[in-house]
C-alpha cells in the first residue's frame, strides 16, 4: 500500500492512499458475495450467478460499494497507524480510483491532534486551601447518622404537629367554592417542614392535634403546572387523621455500636472527625490539582480542532443521561419538564468541553515532555486497584484490558504527570472557613 500525506491547514492532513490491484481483487471478491444472491440472473438460481455474468449484466460498478466498504476501513486504519496521526473525528474520503483489475485510490481528509508548544509548567504558583472541620460538622454528620437510625411512633391526640412530624391527612380543595381535579384526597401522607406542597399548606398546618380539623388558605404559584390553577386562591379542607413523630436514639455506645463497628460513642466521633478530615484535605488536594492543571493549561496556547470538543459534548451528554436514569427519568423527560432541548444543553457545555479537551491535550503533551511512562509493576498495581473499585477479581480485570490496555496506562500516567506538576508548583497557603 502506498500513502501520501500532506498537511492541510492547522490540525488536518490530507493521506492519498494507493490499495494495490491484487489486494482491492479481495475486497472485489467479498462484495461479489455480498452481492450475488441479491440480483436476479436468467438461467442462474439465487446466489449462483457467477461474478463475469453479474458484470455484463448490471456492469462492475454494481460491486463497487461493498467493495469500498470493505477496503477503506481497512486500508485508512492501517495508514493511520503508518503514518503516525491521531485523528480526532471521521475522516472526509473521495474516491480516486476504482476498477476491477486496477489499483484502488482513495484521499482521506480528517482532523488530527494540534500540534502545540507547551508553555510555563514549572515553578507555577497555585493557592493551597485547607479546610478545618468544625465541631458543627462534625455533629450535623452524626445527626444525620442519628436520623436515618430513628423510628416513627404515633402520637397522642393532644400532641401539636411541628415540623419534622409526619401526618396523615384527607384534604379538599376548592377554587371559588368548586373542586377542581387532584385537589380531593383520603390517607394523604405528608411530612411538614418537607416544601412538597403548595407553598404555605405545611406551615399552616403546624400545631394541629389529632382528629382536628381546619381550613387551609393557600395561593398557586404562578408557575404553577396547571394553567387553570396558576395564581389561584384556594381553600383546602384538612383534617389530620394520625400524628407521628421521630424517637431518636440516644447518643451512647449502643448508639455507636448498632451503626459503626465500634464499641463506644467516642470512639466513633473518632471515626466520624476522621472521616471528615480526610474528605477535607481530599477536597483541598482535588481543587488544588485543577487550580494548577488550569493554569498549566492557559499558560499554552492550542488550536483545538472542533470534533474534539463535539466528542467531549458527546461525553458529557452521555454522564447526564446516566445521571438522570438513576435518577428514574429520561433525558426526554427532563427536557420536557425544563423547557430546554438538546442544543441548548450543548451549547451550555462547550466551554467545559474545550476545557476539558485542553487539559487532556497538555497533561499527555506534558508526559511525553517528561518521559512520563507506565512500569509493568505499576500497571499490575492499577489492574488491583480497579478490581478492588469494581469488586472484580484481578484477573477479569485483566482479562477485560488484555486487548488494549491503553486505559490501564493513560490513568497511571495522568497520575504521574500531575504528581510532577504537584512537586514544581509554588503553593501559597490559604485556610478557608464554611
């Protein structure tokens, strides 16, 4: 195979690739297959026609299709890796040449990595946050923990409802004296202080006892779903059927012992200003990271071709589809219930997107710099530190990179890159304060 290769503009080549006759005869020959049992010969019964009497019959340029579907994939996938281009998005190709018995000639055009020089890496000052707990953290954290493990218990009728309680209710309500659809409801639970009713329903709620009844004056929001509702009055007839309220546990060593592994209550707010400062100082290092991966990044100047961040967009649309599946509704439904579409969701992300694609440009360009390389027995440390996070055995992780084990490499060497950017920086001390 032959390949020319020129330069066109900033980040795009152009390759002529030249596939011998004799390798193009193969490619002739699997779309002859292709095809033969699809056209229609006197004589000849589906699919036995042999390859000359198609040709007189419907010309060579019937196999020329399949023909080129077989051969470019093939032929652009290996002059790619010949000439040692990195494209970034499909390739534009045109046809040179095609015949039976001839040599195949094909152009390919396509967008590749941009070729940059890398600006001031070392010695880049970068603020250095610290982020102290704070004792009310640390007692938000085990309330919360102490929420989660208390109980619902009925209360007695002359108990007034406050928030936090849950209640169980029968409601009706009217606009202008007449109901209206989904205002009317029986053994309706709510918990007051939640904001999932109407503004103003719960705090109107809050004192009444067991068996009470009362009418409840509330306004629609504007924005209201309804459109015969939005910016109504109405009135709702509540009457409360139940009362409960949370029983806290005690904060005590039993406490401690039924939600952690161990024995007493100091030993888990141990644990708990533990946990809490190390989420602190690893938020401290992340943003610091980013801090000065940003400014590595704006220290270099890069054309970044567009499929490059159109790709990222992809990813990012992607993530938010995930998100909002375990979230239990589709990407269709949130459009629907923001008002927004797809476009404008792509447009938000671009500057993120380009940000992002510029980081990963500098950090890779950054590792060949520095001959930062992956060793075998960091490699085999990443295949157990992937098990350990996917709950896998080792092995299947290997087994699932034994292919390509370019992802294993990239993260060990994107680690490394921004250890070696970590230890040249300039850190300027900041303690901030929540």
């Amino acid at each position: 195979m032959k390949i020319v290769t020129e330069k066109i503009g900033t980040n795009k080549v152009k390759m002529e690739i030249t596939v011998e006759a004799a390798e193009f005869e193969k490619s002739m020959t699997v779309a002859y297959n292709k095809v033969k049992g699809k056209v229609s010969i006197r004589g000849f019964r589906p699919g036995k026609a042999p390859r000359k009497v198609i040709e007189q019959a419907y010309g060579e340029s019937i196999f020329y299709e399949e023909a080129f579907n077989d051969a470019v994939p093939k032929a652009y996938e290996e002059a790619v890796k010949s000439e040692g281009i990195y494209p970034v998005d499909r390739p534009d190709v045109d046809i040179v040449n095609i015949a039976g018995g001839q040599d195949f000639v094909f152009t390919a055009e396509v967008f590749v990595k941009p070729e940059f020089e890398l600006g001031q890496y070392k010695g880049v000052e970068v603020e250095k946050k610290s982020y102290p707990v704070t004792d009310a953290e640390v007692e938000a954290r085990i309330e919360s923990v102490r929420d989660r493990n208390s109980r619902w218990v009925g209360a007695e009728d002359d108990y007034e409802a406050k928030n936090g309680d849950k209640l169980n209710i029968d409601y009706k309500g009217t606009v202008d004296g007449v109901a209206f659809d989904g205002g009317t409801a029986e053994g309706y639970s709510i918990v007051l202080g939640s904001n999932t009713f109407i503004p103003g329903f719960e705090e109107q709620m809050v004192g009444m006892k067991t068996g009470e009844e009362k009418d409840v004056n509330v306004t629609f929001p504007e924005e209201y779903h309804s459109e015969e509702l939005k910016g109504k009055a109405a009135v709702f007839a509540v009457k409360v059927n139940e009362i409960q309220y949370k029983e806290m546990p005690e904060l005590d060593d039993e406490f401690a012992k039924d939600v952690s592994e161990f024995d007493t209550f100091e030993e888990y707010k141990a644990s708990v200003v533990k946990e809490l400062n190390d989420n602190a100082e690893l938020r401290a290092t992340r943003e610091m990271e980013n801090a000065l991966i940003d400014k590595v990044a704006e220290n270099t100047e890069i054309d970044i071709p567009n499929g490059m961040i159109e790709s990222q967009i992809d990813n990012m649309v992607e993530e938010m589809g995930y998100r909002m599946q375990s979230m239990g509704i589709s990407v269709e439904q949130y459009l629907q219930y923001t008002g927004t579409t797809m476009d404008k969701i792509r447009d938000q992300q671009r500057d993120e997107a380009a940000k992002t694609v510029k980081a990963q440009l500098v950090l890779e360009k950054l590792a060949i710099v520095e001959g930062i390389e992956a060793s075998d027995e960091e490699i085999e440390a990443e295949y157990a530190k992937l098990a350990d996070e996917a709950k896998l055995e080792v092995e299947k992780v290997k087994d699932m990179f034994a292919a390509d084990n370019s992802y294993v490499k990239g993260r060990i060497v994107s680690a490394k890159t921004i250890e070696m950017l970590k230890a040249n920086a300039v850190y300027v001390e900041a303690e901030v304060k929540e």
